[in-house]
C-alpha cells in the first residue's frame, strides 16, 4: 500500500479553504453590506422624476449645467486618445446634456435650451434594447445596465433626441457614481446616485444660476415641478411621437 | 432530363490552396482590423455618436441580405416545383448559410463588446427586432442545414419539399426582420416606413442571386464543368426581374417621400444636395438597376458569360452603394428634433443650419467588411471541395427536361 503524504493532504485542504473564502468572502460581504445600505430598497413608481426647463432663463453662451454633468459624471476625466484627431474627437467624445439655440422659421425668435435624454415613459431605447441594458426604471429614469450593454448601438438610432453616447476609448479614471467602460452606451441618468443617496437635486439644476432647469417629481402636486407645470404652459419635444416624456420644456 | 450527379470540386490542388490562401490572407487582415478597433475602441474608426453605424454595418446587412436571396433558387427548385432548378439547389443552401455566417461575423466583430455575445445568446428583450433577430438567424442556419441533409441524402429525398417550404417561409420573415431594424425607428427621418421591410425581401432576391451567379460561374469556368445556355438564360432572366423589382421599391420608396411635405428636406438631401450620398444614390439607381437590367435583357451581351458577370458585379456594387446611402446617409441626416425651427447653435452636432453629419469610413472598418465577404468565399470553397454541393454538368440535355 501506498505511504499517504498528509502533509501533502494538509496543504492541499488549506489551500482550498483559503481559495473558498477568497471567492466567496467578498461577495457576502458585499451582499451585507448592500442590504444594509437604504438604496438596496426597490424604486417603486409612486414618484415620477422629471425635469421642467424654462427656457425663456435659459442664458445665451451660458454652459454651466453642461460643465456641472460633465463633472459630476465624469465625463471630464475623459481624454483624447493619443493619435486622435481633434475633430474627429469632439465627434467621438460622449455628451449627457448640451446647450442647443434654435430660431424659429417664422418669427425668427431665437430660444436656448439644454437638451438631455428626456426620460420617455415610453422608451424606444429601451424598446429596441435587445439585451434589456437599455432600462427605465419605476420611478421615470431611464438609463442602461453597464453589465448587459454589448454595444450594439441600436438605442442611438432609435433615439429621437440623440440622447445617448458612446464611449469610443479606453476609460482611465472615472467617478465612482458614473462607472464606464469601453464599448457601451450612456446616457443622462438624472444623477441617479443623487436619487439613491436621497438628495432632491441634479447637478445641472445646482449649476443653472437662473434657475432654469427644475428637477422634482411629477407625481406628487406639492412638489415644485408639478406646481410649476400646472400655472405655465410646456411641451414635449417631438410630442407627435407620444412618447409622453418626463422632460418638459416652457418657453418654446 | 437526364440524372443529376454531383461530385465535389476537383480543381488541382495548388488552385485550390493557392485560393484558400489569398482568401485566409484577408480574412487575416480583417481578424487584424477587428482586433485593432477592439483594442483601442470606436475612435479608431469613422464612427461617431452621430453616425454610429459605419462601413461594417454595411457589409454585413448586405450580406445578411444577400444570405436569404441566394437560398432562393433552391426554393424555386423545391418549393416552386421548377425542375430546372433542382440541380441549383445545394450551392443555393450553402451559400445561404455562408454568406450569413460572414455577415454575422462582421456584425459582432464591430460590437462595441464583442466578448459579450453570450450576454445577447442567453439575456434577451422580446420587444427588440434585434432580439427577434438573432432567433431568425441561428435558426436559418439550422433550417437550412436540415434542409441542404434532405436535398443531399437520398433517404431524405422526400422530405425536402416541406424542408424547403419552411425555409423558405423562414427566410421571408428573417429578411423582414432585417428590414425592420430600419422600419421601426421612429426617430429618423430617413427610416420608420413600413415599405423598409418587402424593400429588403426584394434586395435579397438580387444581390442573393447576384452572388449565387458569379460563384457559379467561377467554380463551374475553374474545373471546366458545362454551364449550358438554358440554365444561364433563366437566371439572367430572372436577376433581371428581380433586378426591376429593386428598382421598383426604390422608386416607390422616394416617390412616396417626396409625396409629403416633411419628407422633402430628406429627399432633396439624398436625391440632390448630399453629396457622396447623392452620387452613390444615383450610381446605385444607374450603375447598379438600370446598366444591369440593360445588359441581362439585351439580346447579345445578354447571352454572353461575360454580359452577365458584368451584370452580377454591377448588381452587387450597386446594392452596396444602396446599403451605404441607406444605413449612413439615414444617419447622417440631422434629426428633425425641433420642427418649424432651425438649429442655429448646438454642443453636439445636431445639425446646425440643417448641415448633416460627416462620417469618413477609416482602412481598418472597410477591411473588416472585405474579410466577411472573404470568410463567406472560403467556407463556400471549402464546402463544394469537401461534400458534393456541385452538379457534374449543367448542360442543357442535362437540365432541361424538354431537350430533344
């Protein structure tokens, strides 16, 4: 009979042991301590976030909100691939929210206005999705699931308001509130850490110094946003398409 | 009609490798090109966030397209009943598969994850044509498959019929489904027209056929196999119909647009001010429709091999240049974001003063396109070497069951 080695025998049963808690350790740690945390709480649809923009504020050459997003997002920390041309990047580089002037063809009256994913009740982003990364959640936010995204690009053609980017390069540094990564899609996700963490802003509201962009929710009649929507008037852009959206815009 | 027999491909062996060889060489260079944008990211390509389809999309739709048009002589065979076309119908199954494959590949390799293909196998949204789609195309590989066993195993003889009527119906809705990408996006000036959807059926019926000809002529005119004038006169016939047909929906489609008012902006666009998209269009409609159907239905260069490869060619290069307007000038197009107002200012290129989008295809998403067609080429050579896709001779007592 064979001579067993137990020390051989010991080894590998720690090593195994010690394998197990490193692979499984982390993940129930983890898993407490989201169940901790309050934003482990399912959204629930009994608000509607939403965004009133009044554009009759909204400041020619002003781009505070867009400066704000793309801080609070990280979209800042992106840089320009080395080789790239700068024209090409501009194209390239992924935008949440951008200032749009448009003038009427009759009147020739000029309008400013930020311009952002307008969180459609009924997303043809998320329609078209075919892995379901491209989400809106209970409570009105659309946005996509990094983990499911594979980059098909289809919710950009879909989009009415080319809400959505994609990010074309390497990522190197991001913000803990905003992961990227190569390949995906993204798009204006009313800084929904803001939502988990309770706060009752969006950091383009905090940068508009007049007070131009309103986030509140629209279910509730004594929130701000709704009072607001009830006295002006406010449409929808490409309301034609139904889309009922959650951003709506005064002024137009 | 005398008995068909089939025999694999016997061209010698250095043409054969020599072949494979030049096809792996290019197919290397796209696995190449695919790495490199996998790499580095989209920045490397013409892509932008305004044009976010580039060149390879072009490529594989038309493959794509093209994969459920070459499997319809084969269904003229089976499910039509036509006799002529009975010894067709191997290749016909085959280059459906092929040609699929090579798309698909292009289409995932231009992923901007690519290594997340399990995630669009097993996560799926049934709302999304997409999803729907990759459904229709794993499952027309597999129809065929069986059908291509029940043509090529003479115990399954019998069953080839209904084989081929179900991939026949298969293929009528996954082409439909190819053409709804495009349909159903409201968002697009250019797109969300219902008419999207027969357009892409008939497209396939011609570049398919297109195709299926010159890989025909080619494998037949490189082992010295006979093509008789029977059999070449009917499917020049009938790629010159199909050939109208195209043409057909073409017109219909912008007439229809320019029918209303909204529409006009877009069609002045494509018809007149577009530039590269305006001279493709036209290259398309005359180099691409009309030479073509001169040529197939004019009655000497008509009946020459040469007249119809030029035919061929010129149907393939045009449907090409048709994909390209589609899938790039439809997105190159401003969106009409704000009607009865002009943008005048914009932080994300919405089009000011109506402008549209730039979009420069780069080498490494054109290589990537070539290496689907090449990938197609070589499973189909491979194929026909291997198993007995190929009818011996095609001569006109071979074929036609009225030759005296």
């Amino acid at each position: 009979m064979q001579k067993v080695d137990q020390k051989r025998r010991d080894f590998v049963s720690v090593a195994a042991k010690a394998t197990a808690a490193t692979v499984v350790a982390p993940g129930v740690f983890l898993q407490s301590v989201a169940q901790a945390a309050p934003r482990a709480e399912p959204v629930t649809d009994d608000v509607r976030y939403g965004l009133l923009i009044d554009t009759t504020k909204c400041a020619d050459g002003c781009n505070d909100c867009v400066a704000a997003c793309d801080q609070e997002n990280g979209i800042d920390q992106l840089l320009k691939p080395e080789g790239a041309s700068d024209a090409l990047w501009e194209q390239q580089k992924p935008r949440w929210i951008r200032k749009v002037k448009v003038q009427d063809n009759l009147t020739g009256k000029q309008t400013d206005m930020p311009v952002m994913c307008q969180h459609c009740e009924h997303p043809p982003c998320v329609d078209v999705c075919p892995t379901g990364a491209s989400f809106r959640r209970e409570d009105g936010i659309v946005m996509v699931d990094r983990h499911t995204c594979i980059g098909c690009r289809y919710c950009m053609m879909a989009c009415p308001y080319k809400a959505r980017s994609f990010i074309h390069e390497n990522v190197q540094s991001k913000t803990t509130v905003a992961p990227r990564g190569k390949g995906c899609v993204e798009s204006c996700n009313l800084c929904v850490h803001r939502r988990d963490n309770g706060e009752k802003s969006t950091a383009c509201q905090d940068a508009c110094s007049e007070g131009a962009i309103l986030f509140g929710d629209l279910k509730d009649p004594d929130s701000k946003i709704s009072m607001a929507l009830a006295e002006k008037s406010t449409v929808q852009l490409r309301a034609d398409l139904k889309l009922n959206t959650g951003v709506r815009y005064s002024g137009i | 009609m005398k008995k068909i027999l089939y025999r694999e491909w016997g061209i010698s062996g250095p043409q054969y490798w020599g072949l494979l060889a030049i096809l792996g060489a290019v197919i290397a260079v796209a696995g190449f090109s695919a790495l490199y944008m996998e790499h580095n990211g989209h920045w490397v390509t013409g892509m932008t966030n305004q044009v976010v389809w580039g060149t390879p999309h072009v490529f594989a739709i038309f493959l794509i397209v093209a994969a459920s048009g070459a499997l319809n002589v084969a269904s003229i065979g089976s499910v039509f009943g036509q006799k002529m076309y009975k010894p067709l119908g191997r290749l016909s199954g085959l280059l459906a598969i092929t040609l699929l494959v090579g798309g698909l590949l292009v289409l995932v390799l231009d992923l901007g994850q690519p290594s997340r293909l399990i995630v669009a196998m097993t996560t799926y949204n049934f709302k999304s044509i997409f999803a729907w789609n990759i459904y229709l195309y794993v499952g027309f590989l597999a129809i065929v498959a069986v059908y291509l066993f029940t043509m090529m195993e003479r115990k399954m003889n019998p069953y080839s019929r209904a084989a081929g009527f179900f991939a026949f119906i298969w293929r009528l809705i996954l082409t439909t489904g190819t053409g709804s990408i495009f349909g159903f996006l409201v968002a697009r000036q250019g797109y969300d027209a219902a008419l999207m959807a027969p357009m892409f059926i008939v497209m396939s019926f011609a570049y398919g056929l297109a195709v299926y000809l010159l890989v025909l002529m080619f494998t037949f005119k490189l082992e010295g196999r006979v093509l008789g004038d029977k059999i070449m006169g009917r499917l020049k016939n009938l790629l010159g119909v199909f050939v109208a047909a195209v043409f057909y929906f073409t017109a219909v489609y912008h007439l229809t647009n320019l029918y209303g008012t909204e529409n006009h902006a877009y069609e002045a666009f494509i018809l007149r001010d577009g530039g590269i998209y305006t001279q493709l269009f036209w290259a398309s409609v005359i180099g691409g429709m009309l030479l073509p159907m001169g040529i197939l239905f004019h009655p000497a260069l008509g009946k020459s091999h040469g007249g119809v490869i030029g035919a061929s060619v010129l149907v393939i290069l045009g449907g090409l240049a048709s994909m390209y307007v589609i899938v790039i000038a439809g997105q190159a197009f401003p969106m009409a974001m704000f009607p009865d107002k002009t943008i005048i200012e914009t932080g994300f290129f919405d089009g000011v003063n109506g402008a549209a989008a730039g979009y420069i295809p780069s080498m490494a998403e054109f290589l990537l396109g070539i290496g689907g067609i090449a990938i197609a080429l070589l499973a189909t050579f491979v194929g026909i070497r291997l198993l007995r896709f190929l009818p011996m001779s095609l001569a006109d007592e071979v074929v036609d069951p009225h030759h005296a």
